[in-house]
C-alpha cells in the first residue's frame, strides 16, 4: 500500500513539474519540449558568456591591437574577418568622415534608432541577420574601434609633419632674416 501511496505522490510530484513546464512554455512561447526549452536556454547563455568575456578583454586590453590579434582575441572564423574588412572599409569612407568622434558608450549595443549600433545595422543592410547583438559585440564595434584608432593616428601624423615642416621653414627663414641684419648692422672697418 506504501508503494501505491509513494507512486501516487510520484506522480503528483510531476504533474507539478509538468504544469511548471508547461508554464514556462507558454510563458516563452517557444519549444513545445523541455529538450527544446533547455537547447534554447543554453544558446542564450553561450552568448552571454561570449559577450561578458569579449567585455572583459576589452577592459584588460590598452595597447592598439592589430586585425590579426582581434582575430585571435575575439574567435573570428573567416566570415568574421571578411564581415571586419567590409566594417574598415566603411568606417574609413562613411562613418569617420561624417563623425569624427563618438558618443561615449558607442560600444554598447543598443536597439534604440538614435544609437550607433543600430544606425551601422540600417547603414550596412544589416537588418535581417538573427544574432546582430553577437556580431555587434565580437566583431563590428572592435573593428571601428581600431579603425578609428588607426585613421586619428595618420591623421595626427599628416597634420603634424605639415606643421612641422611649417615651422621648420619659418625658422629657417627667421634665421636667414637674422643673419642679415647682423650683417647689415655689423660696423665695416
């Protein structure tokens, strides 16, 4: 008779789990199994996982990185490296000519229409790719972040050696002007 009773409370226990499943189904909308609710589950923390340790080595890195230390950094495969280069290339014709500095926060990916994850996602036709947030956080936003490093530093430069090479001149004539007048201003004997 125990057994009975045990089993009965088995089976009572798990029609608790199972409306409990159940609810949770319906509250997701999604899988119609558990199998399905838990692979979904698991995806979903996956990319959290990814997302938390690309932010971790974005805080740790302070020198500039290379595309080939991106690449090795952040586990980009070969569509990833194409997609960055497709990035670079519109960072240096589009985006830095028209913005020359970002907001603070730019990284952070945000669905809102003023943000810049989402003007990049319109700008680029990206609108129909399913994990843009994933993209976004290992491979679009670490590209403009290099690109923008590497266009400000040759820009630098550029302006710097023109100055340069300004103000050289500039002493050079001024010390040109000097020793003329010493000269002219030197008593003949």
């Amino acid at each position: 008779m125990s057994r009975t009773r045990g089993g009965k409370q088995h089976r009572e226990e798990m029609s608790d789990d199972e409306s409990e499943d159940e609810e949770e189904r319906a509250s997701t909308g999604r899988g119609a199994t558990v199998n399905e609710w838990l692979t979904e589950r698991c995806q979903v923390l996956e990319s959290t996982v990814k997302s938390l340790q690309s932010e971790i080595r974005v805080l740790k890195s302070s020198e500039r990185k290379t595309k080939r230390q991106l690449r090795v950094d952040y586990d980009w495969d070969g569509e990833n490296a194409n997609l960055s280069d497709k990035v670079s290339n519109w960072v240096k014709t589009y985006l830095f000519p028209r913005y020359k500095f970002l907001k603070d926060g730019w990284m952070a990916y945000d669905k809102e229409h003023d943000s810049l994850s989402s003007f990049v996602q319109r700008k680029m036709n990206m609108e129909d790719e399913d994990d843009f947030k994933g993209l976004w956080e290992r491979v679009i936003s670490p590209t403009i972040q290099m690109k923008y490093v590497t266009v400000r530093c040759n820009l630098n430069n550029e302006v710097r050696k023109a100055y340069k090479s300004k103000s050289q001149c500039k002493l050079y004539l001024f010390d040109l002007l000097i020793s003329q007048q010493c000269v002219s201003t030197t008593p003949s004997l």
